[in-house]
C-alpha cells in the first residue's frame, strides 16, 4: 500500500506530526476484501475499518525519521521493506525520469512511504 510522494528538501525540514505519512496513518482505513470461491467466482468476503495499532505507528515514525535522516546525507539509500515489519520507501515516479530535488543537489527518483505487503497480510487475514 502507497502513499504520497514526499519531497526531498520538505521531509528534511518537516517534523513527523505535520507529514502527511503521520496524518494518513492516523486515520481509519477502509479495507474491503474480496475471495475467489471453490466456483472460481470471485465474491466479498468481508469488509472492516481498521486503525494501526499505536506500537506500529511508532515503527512507522522510526522508519519515517530514519528517511528524514538518510534523505539529508544520502537521498538514494533509503530504507528497505527488510529494515522494518511495518513501512520502508520505494519510488513513486511516472517513470524513470520523474525525478525531484535532493538536499545533495542531484535529481532523484520521486519516493514514497509504503506499507509493507506482509504487515498488510497479516492485518487482512485478522479482520473480523
């Protein structure tokens, strides 16, 4: 699961309450699951509104810093969806030349946050 793109020079100046990554995992999402039966039909299987428990929005904040960090020395080594069980970046661009402004000078691939896709599994299959 993606979020919005996040600028190189902002993130380096922003704090963590007024991100967007902050305001958007303090909400309620909204997951809607559908299942293929034995049939092979495809059919809803359930539908629930989840919050991310506090201790993962505090992983979720510690990965956040960690990017905050790394984007000011070194806007291309940003952490990895094996650094955390929650979040970790990966590019968000059109295409290979969407690139922004980084603290170093350079032009950098737009990034985002992500939540990583086994926490996202592991959230889906313990919905009521």
């Amino acid at each position: 699961m993606s979020f919005p793109g996040f600028k190189f020079m902002s993130i380096v100046e922003e704090k963590w309450e007024a991100s967007s990554f902050f305001e958007k995992l303090e909400s309620k999402f909204l997951f809607v699951v559908f299942a293929v039966g034995k049939d092979g039909v495809e059919r809803l299987h359930k539908v629930s509104y989840w919050n991310m428990p506090h201790h993962d929005r505090v992983e979720a904040e510690r990965v956040w810093k960690e990017t905050k960090r790394r984007v000011a020395i070194d806007a291309t080594s940003l952490p990895k969806s094996t650094e955390s069980a929650v979040a970790h970046v990966r590019p968000k661009g059109r295409d290979g030349n969407d690139k922004i402004p980084t603290p170093q000078g350079t032009m950098h691939l737009k990034q985002c946050f992500w939540i990583n896709r086994n926490y996202l599994k592991g959230v889906v299959d313990g919905l009521s």
